[in-house]
C-alpha cells in the first residue's frame, strides 16, 4: 500500500471508531435520560426536527400577540428562540442537504447525532417560554 492509501485507510478507520462510539441520549418527558438505540436514531433525529419545526411555527403565530405587550417578555421570547435555532443549526443543515439531495458525509451525520439532545432540549425550552408568554398575558 502507498503512504496516501494508508492514511485515507487510518483516517477512515479513526472515523469510523469514533461513529461506533457515538452515543446519543434523550432526556424522556419525566426527566429521566435514556440512550437512544442506533437503530432508532433517524426517528428520534425525525421526531426532534418536527418539534423544532411545531415549535418555530408557534412561534411566528404567537408571537406577534404577545410583542406589543412587555419588551421584556418579546426578549425573553427572543432569546430562547434563538437558543433553540442555534442548538438545531446541525439539525437545519442536515434536513436542508437531504431535500436538496445533496451528499450527507459521515461528519455532518456526526454532527446531527451530537446536537439531537441540545436541539431538543432547547426547542422544549423555547416551547415552555412561549407557553409561559401566553399564559401570563
């Protein structure tokens, strides 16, 4: 073997030991966290992308009903969406190359895996602030 081919050989071997050892976990609605089997990842990455869809939906509805009323609150509205766009930017980006039929490497996989939980995580945040919003209103 060449000395490329050996290092496309190592690389491709040190990446795919890091795939085996990505672990990914859910945190369930009763707090507990639990690690999510590999072969339900595409749901769970599925089921995330579609809260953080409902959740930026409710958003451009709702919001403009609460805005008028307290600046602070439209900051704190603000703010979480904003916590939750940059936590499911892998998520976004991945959706995006899929629909546009674009080549998905094992980073940008990588990548997805890893902002599962945060992106889930701050969409529930974004979605109780906006609860929260509406019911003090």
């Amino acid at each position: 073997m060449n000395p490329a081919s050996l290092r496309l050989a190592a690389a491709l071997a040190v990446t795919l030991a890091i795939a085996a050892c990505v672990r990914v976990d859910r945190t369930l609605p009763d707090g507990r966290v639990e690690r999510v089997p590999r072969a339900e990842l595409p749901s769970y990455a599925q089921t995330v992308f579609k809260q953080r869809n409902a959740v930026s939906t409710e958003y451009l509805i709702r919001t403009p009903e609460i805005a008028d009323d307290d600046a602070a609150v439209t900051a704190d509205l603000d703010a979480a969406e904003r916590r939750m766009d940059d936590a499911c930017a892998p998520v976004d980006a991945l959706a995006i190359a899929y629909r546009d039929g674009e080549e998905v490497g094992l980073r940008a996989k990588l990548r997805l895996a890893h902002a599962l939980e945060p992106c889930a995580a701050a969409t529930s945040a974004a979605e109780q602030a906006l609860k929260d919003a509406l019911a003090a209103k």
